[in-house]
C-alpha cells in the first residue's frame, strides 16, 4: 500500500476551495498538503556512482551492527518507556488522592475545582510545545503518531514526523497527559517514541559499517523504524509478540520475513528491561486469576462472542465515525495554525472530563466492601490479596474424589457465619451455665447429629474476641459478611475508609489503567453494577472519543480497552442474570466442609464461594476489550495476542480471537478502520492495497491529485540546461523521462520512457563533461555525447515487449541505461497520465 509518488503529480497547488472537503471521504482530505508529501524509495539502487565506494555483500561489521541495533532499540525504548510509566503514575495517583481525599473532607464542588484546575494545568502542560509549535516547529506532535507511522513504513516521505524534537515533544508530553485523567492512554505515543529512535538508529549502519550495494537509505529508515515501533509496544504492554504482529499485520506493508527476527529480538531486549525495572510482577499489568476453574466458560459462550462482536464491531464503527468528525472540524477550525484555539479546547476537553468523572460518581451511593455484596456468584478465583482476607489456613487431606491427596482450604469464620477451632470450646462451657449470648452463638450448629461428634464443641458462630460476643456482636449463618479491604483500586469516598467503595469511583475516580484492571478481575462479578457501567461508558465514549486528536500526546489503545471492556462485562452481568449456573460451594477442609454435609449451611449463592456453569463479568470484560480493539482498529492476530500475553491467560485465545473476527466484519461493513481514516484526515498520499469495482476509492484517484499545469519534465534531446531547470525551484523526487516518437503517419508525439531519480540527475548534473547539447554527431545534433563515466539510471519504459534491452544513449557521458520493459504500450504523457501514476504507485521497478 504505498504512497502516491510526489514525483509524478507534482504541479501547481489547487484552489483554496479544493482543500477542504464539505463531508470526508476516504482519500486525503486537503489535495494540496498530500501533494507536498513525496515518496520514499525501497527498491534497489542501480547507480554506479552512488554504489562507486559500497559492496556487492555485507561485511563482518555491518552484519555484527544489524544483530545489536534491534537490541539497542529495545533497550532504549524500554527506558523510556519506565520513564513514562513511573511520572504518569505517580502524577495521577497523586491527582486522584488529592481529588478523593477532598471530597470526603470539603465536599464535592470544591473537589470539582481542584481536578479542573490540575487536570487543566496537566493538559496544557502536556500540549504546551505542541499548540505552541510555531516556536519548536513540532505542530504536528500531538495524538499519537501512529498514522504518521503507518504512513512512513509504506513509502510516504514523512521523515520530518520523527525528528528528535518529536520525540522528546512526545515523550514529555504523554507523561502529563496520562496523568491529567483525560480518556487517552500512553501507548500509542510510546509506539511513536521507539519509531522516533529506531528512525535515528537506522543512520548508524552507514557511519559505522559498511552496507551493501543497491540498498538505500530509505530502507533502513523502514526497517529500523518498524524495530522501534514494535519495541514501543513491547514495553508499553510487555508484548513482544503482539508488538511484532502490529508491523506486520496493520503498520507496514513493505515487510520482509526476514525482518520478523529482528524485531522480535529488539521486543525481547524491550521486555528485558521491564523485568529488570520492575521486576516480575510488573510483566503482567493486567494478569488475571488463572487456575482450576478460573477460565472456565460455559458452552453458550459462543453466542456470546457472536454478540459481543457484533456489538463492539458496531460500537467501533460509531467510535470511528464520531472521532473522524471531530478530526475534520479540528482540521477547519482548530488546526496547528490556530494555537490559541487548540489551547481553549484542552480547557474546554478538561471542563467536560472533570465534570463528568465527579458527577458520575456523585450519582451512586457508598457499597459495602463485604463478601455478601461482592462474592454472590463469585467462581472463587479472585486476587490473591484479597483471597488472603477470607482464607485462614490449609490442609492436605486425601481426595475422595479424585484420589490422592488435595490441599484444602479454611475459610474465615466471617464468610459463613461459623467457625471451628478451641475458640468454640470457651462458648460452650458458658451456654451450659445460661449465658444467652453464648446459647444464642451455638444454636446453629445444636443439632442431634452434631451433638453427637466428639468435637462438636469446636463449633459455634463467627466473632471477633470474647468482649464482641458478650455486647451479643456475632455472626450467624443468614447474616454473615466479611470485611474485605480493596485498597485503592476502589476509593472510598466516606471518613471510614475501608468499608465502602464508590459504585463509580473505581471507574472514573482511579487511573484508568486501574479501571482497565478492575474491569478485567474474576471471582468478583458485582463489585461493579450494571447501572455504573452503563452511565459511565456513555460518557468515556463521548469523552474519549472528543479528545482523541487534540493537542496533547495521547493514545486510543487504553480508552477502547475500557469501552470494550465496560460492554462485554455488563453483557456478561446480564447473562448471569440467566439461571444457568450451579451453585456449588468449594470443597474445604474436612472439619469445615462437615457444616455443608449436615446441611447447616444452605447452598445460598450469597453465602457460597464457588459457582459454576456461568461466565465471569472478568471474563467478559477481556472478549469485550479484544473485540472493541477489532471493531474500531480493525486488527485481529494483534490484538488477540496482545490481550492473552498482557493478561497471561492463554485460555482466552479463543474466544477472545472468535469475537474479535466478528468485530472486524462488522465494522468492516460499516466503514473504515480508524487509523486508515485518521491517515486520510491527515492528508497523507496513502493508497489502499485493495478496492471494489474496479476502481480506485474516490478522492484519490489521479484525476483527484493531479494538478492543472504539465508536470516538469525532463526530455532526452536536453543537456546540462535541461536538467538544471527541472531541479531548480522544487525539491521532487523524480522527473518523467520523455522523448519524442514518430507513429506509423510520421507524426511526432511526446511520450514517456522512463523516471529519472532526482538524486541521478544531481549527482549527472556537476559532472565536467556535461554539456548543453548543440553538439553534432553524424550531422545531427544532440545534447548528449558519449563519454567515459558511466551512470546506471533506473526507471520503467512502457513498450510492446515482454524482454530486458539496454539503451545506450549518447552524450557528452556514457549513460548505461537498463530498462524494464512493462506490458503497456507507449503512453502519450499528455494524454495517459493517469496509468503511469497508478503504475508507478502499485508496481516494483
């Protein structure tokens, strides 16, 4: 999917009502920008004199620097990377203390004002170099860089996008924005960040090392450029294996097998340094709980995934769609040219957010952080942290079951409401002399058949000490509950911290790569209503959507995570609401598992911690995150790669990668993907590889990019002059090649022969025996004469023949011509533009 070669189209700019489009359509939106972006070469160069001091093959030197520059990358992109993580992190969630601290202690409004006011002076720090561009020439370094990128790695000469200055704009400006608490995300700036320094690197095999012959430079920026890119995933997710999937699947599409290695080595070296910083937990920074039963879904999961997709695929249509309207006012009214605008609008982005984060969160009322309101339905398979808060011990007792022995877990005395141990020993000796509180703590458990075990004064009712049990606080089965602390993944907006948690605030009252987490928890599927999701996943949409683009280094990966997982945890809430499950408690110790036995604990879902048969909101959170991805993105192997290495569950695999194929079809049959748009608002020369009835998608069509006057030509009949005219006053990147043809009536024509590279002329046009024509050979004048240099001058010619012919052209040098001869007839230039731009985009030479 290249780009449309600057050389060919170049001319006279459009009219000023040519370059902006009432409604977009697919194709570049402002004709005139497009036709200032040039075009990057990756074939082989046959040029004598630039190939004069290179190799034919590659020496020790430069296949030892094409083995450790992936590495180099990698390992500079992860540092960076740990750079952004650690001031983004630390920024917010000292925004969000403050926040939350504030509205338990001064109220909501006064906690209102304090997240605008830092999140407006995040925001605008974060944007400064940006909308301030005019000074630091970076205008362009806002959003996150990824159509840009996609650009470059398909042959757009877009090389001033990854300048040092970008990159550090970049890499600045996305710490603050991440910590500000606008919807976006750091990821995709982190891709454009290991782009920036992979583009840098791609110039150290020809100051160090000798390359071979034919390869140009434009190559390695293409090469190394994608090493970088996929290095940037690696380290933002710590997914090598998706980063390297990104390249090949949705970034370039001049890919080479061989290049696979490469950056899968530049990706490990990236995820090495991860380790390394933060240590093993810090590689899976959305694990989720894996294990006996933790992935387990039911047969009807199918149809789920059908769902899901569909939905998300419709949803990502409508994100698209939406995001894409927005970029198109923002190009007409609120584009690089109008800083102050760009400014406001982050006030006004800022405005909306800090508004709606607040206000959600003031709709719902505290939730107790008990077992009862969070554990009903629950698989078992929560966090460790918080299992630890409801386990007291364990057993290894045999496994009448399945044989051998099993390692059985004690349940704290809470989750029942009973409890086994010499604590019991004490209630019953004080029963037996009438105290009503100890009679009252041992009248679940005074049945016949318990009175007739030897330990049957090892149980009674759950307290705390013995003065609880005398003031008669006790729990009994029917009313038990524990206490389970959440921490600050939950926020609790009440002076009692620790009891409760906000229904919303563990949504929009925490950083959103927490929110991602909370979505994505198994063992715990109502600790997030299904009314708090449906109000605050219409406002992040809207949110995330409006801000996508402005002028602040931001990513969209993190905010359709969180869509995507919004709706297919709320799907998956509804689903449970279907009486398909089966209520089983988990099998506990022996002593313990003896109350179910006897049917003293009822198999009441609010008190059992273990069901089956039902699919985990966690579990569907993740299929919905994937499937927004597609939806939106439109990419399936990255996308279910990523999501199974970041979460660490490779169960999901399958009906994460099921869904996310509905998705892409949906959305597919709606519109574009969104990068592929984003790549046209931004007036970038990009062709699709593929298009319907034979014709190319309106708006970049030749007819649509070609200007009024004739292109600059560069005719065989003309000497040094000739050349000097067409190089001065542009900087093209090639020159039509044309001479003049008789047909079979002896009338001349101008026709088209080849493309002429400018670097060929340039380098053809100092030389000494150059001339200026008017010199005779055999009586009749030329401009050129031979010579004793030779230069090997590549382009296409358009003939009647299928064979390779050499044409040797006389002038004042020796010009050594090969020539490809192509299927098409003679072109008459004027005539049949149209066929040599479309060749000439889609067609190796």
């Amino acid at each position: 999917m290249p780009a449309i070669l600057k050389s060919v189209v170049h001319g006279s700019p459009p009219t000023e009502g040519d370059n902006h489009h009432h409604h977009h359509i697919h194709g570049p939106l402002d004709r005139s920008k497009a036709l200032g972006i040039g075009s990057l070469s990756f074939e082989p160069i046959f040029n004598q004199k630039y190939n004069a001091k290179r190799v034919a093959k590659e020496t020790p030197g430069f296949l030892c620097l094409q083995r450790l520059l992936p590495i180099v990358i990698g390992l500079l992109t992860a540092a960076a990377a740990v750079v952004v993580g650690y001031v983004s992190e630390l920024l917010g969630d000292l925004r969000t203390e403050k926040v939350n601290e504030l509205i338990v202690s001064r109220g909501w409004l006064i906690a209102w004002a304090a997240e605008f006011v830092m999140m407006t002076v995040l925001a605008l720090a974060a944007g400064f170099l940006v909308y301030s561009g005019d000074i630091t020439g970076t205008k362009s370094a806002g959003s996150s860089g990824i159509p840009q990128l996609i650009g470059l790695l398909n042959g757009c000469d877009l090389k001033g996008e990854f300048s040092l200055r970008h990159g550090l704009v970049k890499w600045f400006g996305v710490c603050l924005a991440v910590a500000s608490g606008l919807a976006v995300g750091p990821e995709g700036p982190m891709i454009f960040i290991g782009a920036c320094i992979g583009f840098y690197c791609s110039r150290l095999p020809q100051i160090f090392s000798t390359p071979p012959a034919t390869v140009g430079d434009d190559v390695y920026t293409r090469d190394y450029t994608s090493i970088g890119a996929a290095c940037g995933i690696a380290a933002a997710f710590r997914a090598p294996i998706a980063g390297t999937l990104f390249i090949v699947e949705e970034a370039s599409s001049h890919f080479k097998k061989e290049q696979m290695s490469n950056i899968f080595y530049g990706g490990l070296a990236a995820l090495e340094v991860m380790l390394l910083a933060g240590g093993a937990g810090s590689v899976l920074e959305y694990k989720v709980q894996v294990g006996p039963g933790c992935s387990d879904i039911p047969y009807w999961t199918l149809i789920f995934c059908i769902i899901v997709g569909l939905l998300c695929g419709l949803l990502g249509a409508a994100f698209n769609a939406l995001n894409i309207q927005v970029m198109v006012w923002r190009s007409k009214w609120c584009n690089a040219s109008m800083p102050k605008r760009r400014a406001f609008e982050l006030v006004l982005l800022c405005a909306l957010s800090s508004t709606a984060w607040l206000a959600s969160a003031s709709m719902f009322s505290e939730r107790e952080a008990t077992s009862s309101v969070l554990l009903p339905q629950s698989s078992g398979c929560i966090k460790d942290d918080l299992k630890n808060q409801l386990i007291t011990g364990s057993a290894v007792e045999p496994d009448l079951k399945n044989g051998g022995l099993a390692q059985r877990l004690m349940p704290a005395s809470c989750l029942y409401g009973l409890q086994v141990g010499p604590a019991c020993n004490e209630v019953h000796e004080k029963a037996a002399t009438g105290s009503w509180y100890a009679r009252s703590c041992i009248q679940a458990v005074n049945t016949s058949t318990m009175r007739a075990k030897k330990n049957f004064k090892d149980y009674c009712c759950s307290f705390t000490d013995s003065a609880a049990l005398e003031k008669g606080i006790f729990q009994v089965p029917g009313n038990a509950s524990c206490a389970i602390q959440l921490g600050k993944a939950a926020p609790s907006l009440t002076e009692e911290a620790g009891d409760s948690f906000n229904a919303v605030g563990l949504l929009s009252l925490v950083p959103f790569k927490t929110a991602c987490q909370n979505l994505f928890d198994r063992g715990m599927p109502h600790a997030v209503t299904l009314e708090a999701m449906g109000v605050f996943l219409v406002l992040f949409f809207i949110l995330a959507a409006l801000t996508a683009g402005s002028a602040v280094p931001s990513g969209l990966l993190m905010p359709q995570m969180v869509i995507g997982g919004l709706l297919g945890r709320m799907l998956a809430l509804l689903a449970m609401k279907i009486p398909t499950g089966q209520v089983e408690g988990i099998v506990w110790a022996k002593s313990y598992q003896l109350l179910f036995d006897e049917g003293l604990l009822p198999g009441d879902p609010s008190m059992v911690f273990g069901t089956t048969g039902l699919l985990d909101p966690g579990i569907g959170a993740l299929i919905g995150a994937a499937a927004f991805l597609g939806g939106s993105g439109r990419v399936t192997l990255f996308t279910t790669i990523m999501m199974v290495e970041i979460t660490g569950d490779p169960v999901m695999i399958f009906p994460v990668g099921f869904a996310t194929i509905f998705a892409v079809l949906m959305g597919n049959f709606i519109n574009h993907g969104l990068y592929h748009s984003l790549i046209d608002v931004q007036s970038t020369p990009y062709l699709p590889d593929t298009w319907t009835a034979g014709a190319l998608p309106p708006g970049i069509q030749v007819r649509d990019m070609r200007p009024q006057n004739p292109p600059i030509m560069v005719s065989l009949q003309q000497g040094r002059k000739g050349v000097e005219q067409a190089l001065e006053g542009n900087d093209f990147t090639g020159f039509p090649l044309v001479d003049e043809r008789s047909d079979a009536d002896g009338n001349k024509h101008v026709v088209v022969v080849g493309m002429c590279d400018r670097k060929d002329l340039e380098a053809l046009s100092p030389l000494r025996h150059f001339g200026n024509g008017n010199r005779k050979r055999n009586g009749k004048e030329t401009g050129l004469a031979p010579s004793h240099t030779i230069l090997h001058v590549k382009f296409t010619v358009y003939d009647y023949t299928h064979t390779h012919r050499y044409i040797y052209i006389y002038t004042y040098i020796y010009i050594y011509i090969h020539i490809y001869i192509y299927t098409y007839p003679y072109i008459y230039f004027y005539i049949h533009i149209s066929y040599i731009v479309i060749c000439i985009s889609k067609c190796h030479f």
